[in-house]
C-alpha cells in the first residue's frame, strides 16, 4: 500500500495572522518585522508587498526602498505560537502522526486514512480556513521530499494575486518524472556549491542527476552523492517523526548600530543569559555547556564555550560562565554588531551535590526558591519588574 503523506505550508504566515486581528491591512503592501533603522530584516510579507520585489529575509532598509507605502509592523511571535497552535491542534484531530518542522510548516501521515489524500487536504484546508480564518497549501504524495516539493511547486504556479491556497497531488509512480525537468536546485542538500559542483558535470536538472551513474556521483561528492542519487529519482522512506530532542537553547541579538562600550555589551549580555535561564526552567532542562557568540563589525564571527562541572538552568551561573567567557574573547575597540549566548549538554534536572553544595545546601535552597519567585513576577507584571542594580543606568 502506498502512503499518503501531506506537506501543510500556512500561506504568509504571520501576515495572515495580523489581517485576522487587522483587517484593514487586507489589499495593502505590509510586511512583519523589525525596523530598517535597527538594522531590521523582513520575516514576512503581504501578497502585495511582494509584487515589489520584496520577500523575506531582506534588509527591511531594502524593502522601503523598493516600496515607499510599505507598512511595518513589528512581529508578536507570542500572538503566532498561540494560532499556530490552534491550528496544530486541528492537524493532530485527523491524525496523531504529525512532523510539525516549523512554526507555520507540518508533514501528516494519513496512510491509515481511508479517504484519499486529496481528499484529506482540501478537507484539512476548509476546517483551517473556516474555524481559523487562515490560507493554507499542501503537498500530497507518497513520501516527504515529494509532498514538500509539490507544495512549494503549487505555490509557485498558482496565479492569484493573494494567498495560493494550493493543493498539489503526485500521484505514485509518478514521482520522477515530477521531478525530472526541475533544476538540481529544487532537491533537499543541494545548495549553490554542490549545483556549481554538479554543473560542472553537465547535471542542472534532476532528471540527469537520476541518469548520472550513482557510482561517479558517490566517487566525486561521497556519500551525499548516494543520498542525492536516490533522492533524484523521488525515493525516501523517511517515516513522519512525531517528537524531536531539543539540543540545545539559545538567544541572540544584533544590535541597532555597532556597540563599543563594554558595560552596554555585558548588559545585554546578563539579559540573554537570563532569557536562556527562563526558557531552560520551562522546558525542565539543565545544561552543561555554555557558549557565546559574538559578530564583529566586520562580519567576521566567533564563538567560545565551557563546560561546567555540574549542570544548571539558573541564571546566575549562565552569566558568571557567559561573562567568563566574553572576558576571554573581548577586543578593546572592536565593535560588536551580534552577540548571543546558548546552553547545550542537557542532563535530567536532578543537581548532584558537592561537599561544598551539602555544607550550603540550605543557601542553594534559598538560591532556587528565589530565582522561581523572580520567574513568577515576571510572568504575572513583566520582565522588567524585576531588574539587576548591574543593569541599571
């Protein structure tokens, strides 16, 4: 029996969720994201906006240029967790093997299903638009890279002006010859320096990379010339997995203009750490290693870590080892643009006391009861009810 696997794509996203809570912004170019004269880049952008050349990921400076009207509006990923979740939800009624990859993007198993999978995505389309009020596109067929595929296809052919709201279907059998007059781009692992690779071998698109002989592609890229052999030819049997290991958790940010002044820095630096420590405690993860990074001006990038000797969520120990290590790292008269800071080596939240820790329990004690109490204020008034004398002009 062949499987039935949807690729679910939310249409423009975060616009479509300030349309719902503004509809006023409906016909009109907009895009979400930061300002252009912090250094602000586009994270999303209206069908409109996109007739001008915009898209995201572009310097919102750029963006201005190319679209004088446009309007900005800053993101609110806290309001886009809350409806990607509703809709996630909805996804998860029609079937309990759901990939979410992303915040707006979702692969479905429907192999059990005994409707087809066409039939399963305008139906998953209609209940997203009707109980939500979101546009949304999907990719059906056998496997994921095709679904994907598909559905960034659909989108990409469809001739209305806003929202796509496509649906796309591979029917098996029928997965190479999709592919095949597609350039080598489109496949998953080739990026600009393996196609530049590949044209260089006279293969730009995915049907002469599936009759190029597997054994000359393996001989000059290695095992990613297997993987890619095979994925040319419309094969994975990758299965949909339902949960993901965290690795690691992080929070950077690049500031408005190059910063020079080291307390700023290190300010800024205790307010990362603090981020990192909350999100830690969320997620009931303590971590061993902790790592800055930090973008000169140049754009040249560093990053320096430490392991520490047991683990920890609090954020105290974050800074001192995050502080430690920006001392380390620290050019006078180098301006900063990027910094952050992450955690990672997570181990069960259970600490293993030293002699010292047994001596001072109590004051460890004290330490956790305390960092929960500031957490709690925080979440109630704000983060900034709460404040280090440190980081106080």
């Amino acid at each position: 029996m062949h499987r039935k696997i949807l690729h679910l794509d939310l249409d423009a996203f975060f616009c479509a969720v300030e349309e719902l809570k503004d509809p006023k912004l409906q016909g009109k170019p907009f895009a979400v994201g930061g300002r252009p004269e912090t250094r602000g880049v586009v994270a999303s952008c209206s069908y409109v906006a996109r007739r001008y050349g915009i898209h995201s990921a572009m310097p919102m400076a750029r963006a201005v240029k190319l679209c004088p009207d446009l309007i900005i509006i800053s993101s609110r990923y806290r309001d886009y967790s809350k409806i990607s979740k509703k809709v996630m939800d909805n996804v998860h009624d029609l079937t309990p093997l759901v990939e979410q990859i992303s915040i707006d993007e979702a692969f479905l198993d429907c192999t059990d299903l005994p409707e087809t999978g066409k039939y399963v995505a305008s139906q998953l389309q209609t209940i997203i638009r009707e109980r939500i009020g979101l546009p949304c596109s999907l990719g059906v067929a056998t496997n994921k890279l095709i679904a994907k595929i598909a559905n960034n296809f659909g989108k990409a052919s469809s001739k209305y002006a806003g929202p796509p709201n496509a649906i796309t279907v591979i029917p098996p059998g029928q997965e190479a010859s999709f592919l095949s007059p597609m350039p080598v781009e489109a496949l998953w692992g080739v990026g600009p320096k393996t196609a530049e690779r590949l044209a260089e071998l006279g293969i730009t698109t995915i049907g002469t990379m599936a009759n190029y002989p597997e054994a000359d592609l393996v001989r000059i890229l290695g095992k990613h010339g297997h993987d890619l052999s095979v994925r040319s030819k419309g094969i994975d049997e990758r299965p949909i997995i339902t949960t993901h290991e965290v690795k690691s958790i992080s929070n950077e940010t690049t500031f408005t203009s190059d910063l020079l002044d080291k307390q700023s820095i290190l300010r800024t630096l205790r307010k990362l750490s603090e981020n990192v420590g909350k999100r830690l405690r969320r997620a009931n993860k303590c971590g061993r290693t902790i790592k800055i990074k930090l973008r000169w001006s140049d754009f040249s990038t560093i990053t320096r870590q430490l392991t520490l000797d047991n683990p920890t969520d609090q954020d105290l120990s974050i800074i001192h080892a995050a502080e430690n290590l920006f001392e380390q790292s620290w050019c006078e008269g180098k301006a900063v643009r990027l910094i952050g800071v992450g955690v990672s080596g997570f181990v069960p939240p259970i600490r293993q006391l030293t002699l010292w820790d047994e001596l001072s329990g109590h004051e460890n004690a004290k330490d956790n009861k305390l960092q929960n109490a500031i957490d709690n204020l925080r979440d109630r008034f704000g983060d900034k009810i709460v404040q280090r004398a440190s980081d106080l002009s």
